[in-house]
C-alpha cells in the first residue's frame, strides 16, 4: 500500500489551521477535476462521511471517507483526524495532526495510505510519488485564507 507523508510549517495557530485544513468541501476544489460531496449533517464528528468524486462526464471514481478520530486541538495541544477510506475503488486511511509550535504556528502531518483497485502493486511507488505532490499541493493551497 503506498505510504504518502508530508510534513508542513504554516504561522496559522493550530485551531485556525484545524478549521481550513478540515472543510471538507474546500478540499475538493485544490484538487484538479473533483469535487467533495458531504453525506451527513454539519459540524463534522465521528461518523461524518464524505466523497471525494473525481473525473469528467461518466468516467470518475469515488474516494468515499468516514471520520474514524475527530479531535480538534486547543490550546497547546495538537489536534489529530483520522478517515478511513471506503470507496470502492479507493481504499486505506488518511490522517492530519497539527501539533503547535513552541514558537507560534502549528506543524501538519498529512499522513496517508491508499490503495488504487485493480493497479497493480508495481505502481505503488509512482502512486506514492503522485500523491505526495497532489495532497502537498492541496496542503499549501487549504492553507490560503
């Protein structure tokens, strides 16, 4: 399964940070060809699912998530969500942990493991390397206000 890792410094305070980096609708617009559907009520929570569907006309595929660990940092502590990916072509998990810094900001840990139905196993590390760029784009781009 490949493994995806990026690590980030922002000057955002961990709880500004949090609430760009966990609007779920906004993630679908950093990335090309795609948009996010919400499929349970607002605020976020444990339970919340949410699609990721990405492609054009009739050729797309679904990145279906559900929020498995939803907390928000605060003061001084860091903040960690977990996704379990349930799609029928995607599968695996992602997470983001935004950890303060002791000198103000926050550091992200955008970790993630997908596994692309029916690519072999061969294209791991290409698919590691494509989504390293694409996810360490969006990262920069949540970051934005």
């Amino acid at each position: 399964m490949p493994a995806i890792r990026i690590i980030h410094r922002t000057s955002f305070a961990p709880v500004q940070a949090w609430s760009m980096l966990t609007d779920w609708e906004r993630h679908g617009a950093q990335v090309p060809l795609t948009r996010t559907i919400i499929e349970t009520p607002p605020p976020t929570h444990v339970g919340t699912i949410f699609t990721a569907r990405t492609g054009v006309s009739r050729i797309t595929f679904d990145d279906r998530m559900e929020v498995v660990v939803w907390r928000p940092p605060s003061e001084g502590s860091s903040g960690l969500v977990r996704l379990e990916k349930r799609g029928r072509t995607v599968t695996g998990w992602a997470e983001i942990e935004i950890r303060p810094l002791a000198t103000g900001g926050a550091e992200i840990h955008w970790r993630e493991e997908l596994r692309l139905r029916g690519l072999p196993r061969a294209l791991d590390p290409l698919v590691a390397a494509a989504g390293r760029l694409l996810f360490g784009r969006a990262l920069t781009r949540l970051l934005r206000p």
